[in-house]
C-alpha cells in the first residue's frame, strides 16, 4: 500500500464523526482594501458555502476559527506581525505596517456575511467528532497550522484544495503537497461531496 493509499484508509470521513472546519474566513481577509487582503480567499467562498450547505443539511457540525489579537493580552504574534497592531488614524496601511487588521473590537475580525456561523457551531470532541474537513484561508498559514494541530491531536483531516486559498499559486501548490506526504488527504469540495452523499 502506497501512502495515498494508507491515507486514504486511514484519514476517510465517517459519519457521524466528521465536521467542517472554516478557518479564518474573515472580512480583514477577504474584504477588498484590507491590509491582509487575500483575493483568492474571495474566489474560494462558492465551494465552501456548498460545503457548509451540505454539512448543516445532513446535521453535521460545523467549527468556525476567527484569528483575533488584543491590545489587552498581547502576544508575539503581535510583535511578529505589526498588521494585527491599532493603525493610527489615516496612517498608511498594509503588510509589515500597523493595520488593525483582525484586532478586536474591530469589524474585520468577523467571518464574511456569506459563510456566517450560527450560534450552535462550535464544540468539537463533546460531539465526538474525529475527523475533520479543514478550508479556508491563508493555506499556508492558518490553514497548515489547524491541520497540523489537529492531526497532532489525533483528528483524522482532510483538506479541500479548492476550498482553500493563499497569496501565491505556488505556495498553495507546495503548502498542499507538504500536507499530502505528511498530514492529511487533499480532495476537491466534489469529492468530499460525494463521499458524505453516500452516508
């Protein structure tokens, strides 16, 4: 058996057990304008509204992840990434500069209207839930992040390419070939579709 194979075996979805997860599918993302715009993000919503569609039809649960920073609890993402620290009033906004971007208290910290969770979307392993369908944004961050964490937690994961997004087509290339050889099957939204159809 070659490793897709045993990934396959070993990572495939099962009902009652499975969930989706959209990571960071936030306004600071996607909205046009923001500092940490990410415009495939953008063009990924169709695929995951149909995910999301289809998992809350068959009464799946669904995980929402909003990546937020305080000025009150500050962290060294903060001082790794300044975008996350307060901009001052017209000042310029972008990578590497203050852009209150995903800052609390902020309205781009918010998932985008078209993905909006409903309030019982939350809790994971109560439910007893084992594996999970990881999309969103950015691919090679939030995203490989989640996906790490989640197998290290024992989370079967399964990660939809075209329901994922980043900056550059070829960090999204490599960052999804990282993830296949090592932590998670890599499908299209059809095939997790019609996988979960058969249940």
């Amino acid at each position: 058996m070659d490793r897709a194979e045993a990934f396959e075996a070993a990572l495939k979805l099962e009902p009652g057990r499975s969930a989706l997860v959209i990571v960071d599918m936030q306004r600071a993302f996607l909205d046009p304008g923001e500092a940490m715009e990410v415009p495939a993000a953008r063009d990924i919503v169709p695929q995951i509204r149909a995910l999301l569609d289809l998992f809350r039809s068959k009464h799946l649960p669904v995980i929402f992840t909003e990546f937020t920073y305080s000025e009150r609890v500050p962290i060294l993402v903060g001082l790794l990434h300044p975008e996350h620290r307060r901009s001052a009033e017209g000042a310029p906004r972008g990578f590497g500069l203050p852009s209150s971007s995903c800052l609390e208290g902020e309205d781009n910290v918010h998932v985008v209207p078209e993905l909006a969770p409903e309030p019982d979307e939350l809790v994971l392993r109560a439910r007893g839930v084992t594996h999970l369908v990881i999309t969103g944004t950015l691919t090679d961050i939030c995203v490989l992040a989640t996906v790490i964490g989640g197998m290290n937690r024992e989370y079967r994961m399964t990660v939809v390419e075209d329901a994922t997004a980043t900056l550059w087509p070829e960090i999204q290339r490599a960052t999804l070939d990282i993830i296949r050889r090592a932590y998670a099957r890599v499908v299209t939204t059809k095939q997790v579709a019609e996988e979960i159809g058969r249940w």
